[in-house]
C-alpha cells in the first residue's frame, strides 16, 4: 500500500509540475508576444530604450544644463508645510474613522477577519486594522480639511492669519499625539507589518524608489496646461481676493475643487509676496502623496483578501503606473480622484461585512464627488446602489441581544442608504451648495438645460457639450464595434503612457481563476469597480485616457491577485519575468522626460524664472510671460486674449478661457474710440497680449471653439484708432507659421502711466 501511495504522489507530483510547466509556457508565450508589440509602438518607447547605451547622459538630465544652479534643501520647506498639512488632515480624519467604527458591539470581531491580519493591531474600539485606521483616516481627514477651507474662503477669511494657522495647528497636533500613541500601542503590529515587509524587500524596495521619484517630480514647478489654467491658477486668483468667489472669466473654477485647497491653504500660510508659488508647490506635493496613500490602501486590501505579497505588489504596480507617476508630478487632480473611488468601494466592502460604519464609503465617495463630477457617477452612486441590496450578517461564535439589534441595523438597506447619503453630503455637498448659492446651478455648468447658471447661454452650452460629447465617426456613429475595439486597443497599450506590466498580468490572473481556482482570491468588488468605470469611460465621457485612472487602482489590485496566485516553481519564473520588464521599463519612463519635467536637483528659483538656461532648452514660461515679466512696470495690468494659463505670471492679469466670454471684446465692442481708451485706462490695462496660434487651435476643425465676436478685424482697428500701438511680435513670421504671439500697448493706459 506503502508503495502504491507513493507513486500516486509521485505521479500528482508530476502531473502538477507538467500543469505548471504548461501555464508558465503560455503566460511566457503570450507575454513576450505582447512585448513585442507594445515596445515598438512608439518612437518614444524605442528612444528610452536606447538612453540606456549612455546612462550617464541619462541621469545628467536630473540636474540640468552645465553651469545650472542645483538646489536640494530648497525643497525642505515645502515638504514641510506638506507634511504638516497632512498630519493636520490625519488629526481631524483619526476623530471621525474611530467614530465610524464597527457596527457591531465594541470587542466583538467578526470570525473572518481574524485569520490572515490578526488582532494584534486593533484595539476594543475597532475592528479596522491598525494601517487601516491611518489610511482612512488620511483620506477622510484630507476630506474633511479641504471642506474646511472652502468655508472659510467663502466665508471672506482667508487672509486671518491667525484662523488660518488654528485650523492647521491644532489638528496637526492631535495627529502628532495619535500617530505617537499608535506606535506606543500596537508595537507588535508595526512588528508583524515591518517582517512581512522584509520577507518582500525587492518589491518594496522598487516601490520606495518609485514613491521617491514621485516626490522629487512633485516639488518641481508645474508645466501641464490645465494645471496652469486652473488647478493652480484657481487657488491663485482666491488666495490674491481672500475668498472663494464666483469667477465669471474661468468656468473651470467654478467646479469642484477640493484636490486643490491644500495648495490655496498652503498659499495662505506661506509668507512672503512669492506665496502663491509655494504654495502651489505644497498643494502639488499633496496630491502626489494622495497617490502614495491609494498605494497604502492597495496594501491594505491585497493583505486581507489574499497575503501580504499580493498587498505589497499590488501596492509596486500601481506605483509604476506611468499615468499614475504623470498625473502625480504634474498636480493633476485624477490620482486624488481614482484613491476616493478606490477607498470607498474598498470602506462598502468591508462596511458589509461590519468592519466599519457605512458613514465612511459614503464620506469617501463624497470625497471623490469634491475632486471631480464624475466622482458622482464612478463613486456616489454605484456606492449608494450597493447599500441597497439586502445582505445578511456572517454568524457569529456566540450572540446576545446587542448583537442581534446590531445585525439587524446592519442588514437595513434603508439604514445603509441613509448613511451614504448622510457621509456623501459631508464629503461633497458643499462644493455643489457653493455652486448653486454663486451661480444657481450646483453641477455649474453641466444641465444648463435644467438649471441655467451665471455666465451660460444656449450657445455656449451648445459648445461645451460639442467639446465634451462621446465621439463620433464621420458616419455619426458614437458606440460603433470598431469604435470599440479601437478603445480596447488604446488601453492594451496603444497610449504612450500606458504600461507593458497591467496587460500580461490581468491575463496570469484569468489564466489562474481557469486552472487555479483555489490560489487565486478575486475581489469581486475590484472587479465590478473595474468594470463600471471602463463602462461609464465608453459611454458617456470623450473617452481621454487621463480619464481611466479611477480604474487603475482596480487593475493593480487584480493584477497582482494573478501574479501572486502562480505559485509553481515555472510559472513563478514567469511572473518575474514579466515583472522585471515591466519595472525596469516603468522605472525608466518615470524617471525620464515623458511623464513631466525630471530637472530634480536643479533650484526651485532657477525653475520659476525659467532663465536663463543655454539655447535649444524646451522652456516652461512663455515666451510671452517672460517679455511682461521685464517690460511690465508696477501699477500696470495685462489683459490675454487667447492666453488662459497665467499662473506663472507676478502681475495683476486678465484672462479667460475658451468657454467664457472674451474680455475684450465684452469691454470695448460698440464703443467709441474715447470709450475703449477709458475702459482699459480704468482697468489700469497696459498691455494687451493676442496668443493668435492659441486662438487658431482652438478654432480648428473639432476643437473647443472660441468666442465668436473676436476677430483680427477688431483688432487692426484698435491700431488704427490709437487705442493700441504697433504689436511686438515675438515669433517671427513665414509662409507657414500663421500669425505669431503678438503684445499690443495700450497707449492711453502707458501714458496715464507715465504721468503718474
């Protein structure tokens, strides 16, 4: 019998070997084909791969051109403030997640939750675990904290210093005594993390080296368009008012806001006439920590529903995710957006099962609603719809009449649907009640149809849904199967800032859920998260690909699901094939020119001035911006005509974006020539700047469109009224170039000027 059983092992043993020979095989197989058809996509792909010939050169760009002033401990007051505005969000996100704690009777923790985790670090008042409570508790109380601010500048206080210091001072230090006591507290738990974390030390190695690439980039000054137009410029223009007001000239600022108030909290707190810049620099190193607080999460979900490994890899993944790093070091708000999303499903999930309040996914999923409208649709609502679906509560080892009255407050779907509103109200209503008290629309200004709001015509409605709508095929078609295969294309890897890792692992993960059923644990949560959010993608956005991050955390986290279910001696061989190419590529895209400016050590004065710096250097102010900057003498103010990202410029400015009405034309059409001069001179307007490229691209086939009544016509007859001089011309002109930027003086308002 003896040596039957043996060789029934033996031949199960080579039976499973033969199983996971095969499975590795094909996963190497379907992996390499795919390398070889992401890598040669674009030129970019194929340059970055060639930089490596020349390391040195490569690295040399971290410091700048020869000669360029380097600067490193600059940045220490910036992180700084960052820092503090984040232990001031933990201090106030702590009070709130202790009192969203288990909806079962205090001591009580559901059989389930005690396996993979262990009890070492909760206490009797929770059954979240120890990093679960920091985690939450960040994102609730950046939440909170940012709601906070928007009171008080709509309030008028932002220039209250010492207001502005209570609301960050005093949170800050309960956080300090939190954090303190934590560690003083649960030093068995930090023990089990900091093991399991070193039983892994090359996947949190790779994550460390990509969370210190995303700082470095997020202290840099910002370059990406729309940051300038108003994730920062926003917070700009409120902190010069002291308050947050309606902004009848950038429709864009008139929307949710909440990713951007640390840097308007920020702006408010750093001394110094140069304030608003700092400022912005700790408002985008927020942002960027967002994004390290998702990855904390990812950790946090990996580990309980599967292991620490899936955890600390799901973490490595979304960390590298060049979309990830990109949003991140530019001060985009999608990474704060796509956390909300993910933290919320993730607080539902385990709000079913009793771990915490349904009082928190719902704050969360507000929170997403404060960053973005979409957080309404990809947070808030699925979120909602969930808590309505009757569940029933696991049994429990012994119960009581406590216990019972808790389960049935747990299994009332109208109970639960009452908390998410309630925790989406506090988490998001805010920014729609400001809305419809300054502009009588609160999703301003989307439904104009329905609400109206300030500044809004049919005819601009019409052109923000031409900009906005699901696009379509010459044929008229919007949802076309090769519309369709063209997206799923396009996320597979046909996006510059797409990565070779998502692809081949999502597949480990199908291929382990069809052979090893038993390995693999798949969050339906992340799947259906997952799903909704491509789904609402193809069917009603303009399908951008910035606008799938809320997905990724998602993919990440069953990615690594995949991964980590291969747990044969070949298909091991082959995940970490495919993880080494893909963090060897990521790691170089992220460090490289493609996701934002990678100048690290050079000075942060030398950045905002953005000269002087050798020929041929891409820079990041205009060329216009840097002409005002030498010829605009104090007391004068400039008006841009086609230029909507002023952020960078010191001066008093008037602008406006492609959706709002055009200032000039608003001030001086239907004037006389004594009339225009007195509207600008009242303005104190000295300089008038036409970007004619801007102003071409966005009148382009299928572009945005711009104000209508604006035309080269009106302004050739400013000149020959006398109201404008001769233009400075700061590109030269050609065949085809079209017309250049061109700066107009305002001739009444540069002699009243002079006379003063």
């Amino acid at each position: 019998m003896s040596e039957v059983a043996g060789e029934r092992v033996l031949a199960k043993g080579k039976a499973s070997s033969a199983g996971d020979f095969a499975i590795a095989g094909t996963l190497a197989a379907l992996s390499l084909g795919y390398f070889a058809w992401f890598f040669p996509a674009f030129a970019t792909r194929v340059s970055l791969l060639a930089q490596l010939h020349d390391p040195l050169a490569f690295v040399a760009q971290w410091f700048g051109p020869a000669d360029t002033p380097l600067g490193l401990f600059d940045r220490g007051p910036v992180l700084a403030l960052a820092g503090l505005i984040l232990l001031a969000a933990y201090g106030i996100g702590a009070l709130v997640v202790r009192q969203c704690g288990p909806a079962i009777p205090a001591g009580q923790a559901l059989p389930f939750d005690v396996g993979r985790q262990g009890t070492s670090d909760r206490d009797h008042r929770t059954t979240l675990t120890l990093l679960e409570r920091i985690v939450f508790s960040l994102a609730a109380g950046l939440n909170l904290l940012t709601t906070l601010v928007l009171l008080v500048g709509l309030a008028g206080l932002l220039q209250q210093m010492w207001l502005i210091w209570l609301i960050v001072i005093l949170p800050a230090g309960f956080g300090a005594w939190q954090l303190v006591r934590d560690h003083w507290l649960h030093r068995s738990a930090w023990r089990d993390h900091c093991s399991r974390l070193g039983e892994h030390s090359a996947l949190v190695g790779m994550a460390v080296a990509f969370a210190a690439v995303l700082l470095l980039g997020a202290l840099l000054p910002p370059w990406d368009f729309d940051v300038r137009e108003y994730h920062l410029q926003v917070p700009k223009e409120w902190h010069a008012q002291g308050r947050i007001a309606f902004l009848p000239h950038n429709v864009y600022g008139n929307m949710p806001l909440a990713a951007e108030m640390p840097a308007l909290l920020a702006m408010s707190l750093w001394p110094g006439q140069l304030g608003w810049f700092y400022g912005a620099l700790v408002g985008k190193v927020v942002i960027a920590a967002f994004s390290i607080i998702t990855v904390l999460a990812l950790y946090v979900a990996g580990s309980r529903l599967a292991s620490a490994r899936c955890g600390i890899l799901a973490a490595a993944i979304y960390l590298s995710l060049p979309w990830v790093v990109h949003v991140s070091v530019n001060g985009l708000n999608d990474g704060v957006l796509a956390g909300y999303v993910f933290l919320a499903v993730y607080a539902m999930w385990l709000a079913r099962r009793g771990t915490c309040s349904y009082l928190l996914p719902g704050l969360l999923a507000g929170g997403a609603a404060a960053c973005k409208y979409p957080g309404v649709v990809i947070a808030v609502l699925p979120v909602a719809l969930w808590a309505m679906i009757p569940r029933g509560v696991p049994s429990f080892a012994s119960r009581n009449d406590e216990l019972s009255r808790s389960e049935s407050r747990l299994t009332s779907p109208t109970l639960a649907l009452a908390l998410v509103v309630a925790g989406a109200l506090i988490g998001g209503g805010a920014w729609y009640a400001k809305n419809a008290a300054l502009t009588g629309n609160p999703v301003y200004p989307l439904a104009y149809g329905l609400f109206g709001g300030q500044t809004r015509t049919p005819e601009k409605h019409v052109q923000w849904q031409r900009a906005h709508q699901v696009p379509q095929t010459e044929a008229g078609w919007r949802y076309a199967p090769g519309q369709l295969a063209g997206s799923l294309v396009q996320m597979a890897g046909r996006d510059l800032l797409a990565s070779p890792l998502l692809v081949p692992l999502l597949l480990a993960a199908v291929m382990a859920r069809m052979h090893l059923p038993d390995a693999i644990h798949t969050p339906r949560f992340a799947i259906a998260g997952l799903l909704w959010i491509l789904a609402v993608w193809w069917l009603v956005t303009h399908r951008i690909d910035r606008f799938l991050l809320p997905g990724l955390p998602f993919a990440a986290l069953l990615a690594a699901g995949g991964a980590s279910a291969m747990r044969g001696p070949w298909s091991r061989w082959a995940v970490g094939g495919v993880l080494v190419v893909g963090f060897a590529y990521s790691l170089l895209a992220n460090t490289s020119t493609l996701v934002g400016d990678n100048r690290w050590f050079v000075s942060l004065e030398q950045l905002r001035r953005d000269r002087p710096w050798p020929q041929h250097t891409p820079l990041r102010v205009k060329a216009s911006h840097q002409w005002l900057r030498e010829h605009v003498q104090p007391g004068e103010a400039v008006l841009l005509v086609g230029d909507a990202a002023p952020f960078d410029l010191d001066l008093p400015v008037f602008y406006h974006t492609c959706f709002d009405d055009c200032l000039l034309c608003e001030w001086l059409l239907d004037k006389s020539a004594d009339e225009r001069r007195r509207e600008l001179t009242d303005r104190h307007i000295a300089w008038i700047v036409v970007d004619w490229p801007e102003i071409a691209r966005y009148q382009s086939p299928g572009n945005y469109g711009f104000d209508p009544r604006f035309t080269p016509e009106l302004v050739e007859e400013l000149v020959a009224q006398g109201v404008l001089g001769p233009p400075e011309s700061l590109v030269p002109r050609g065949p085809d170039r079209g017309r250049s930027v061109e700066i107009y003086p305002v001739l009444a308002a540069r002699s009243v000027a002079a006379s003063q």
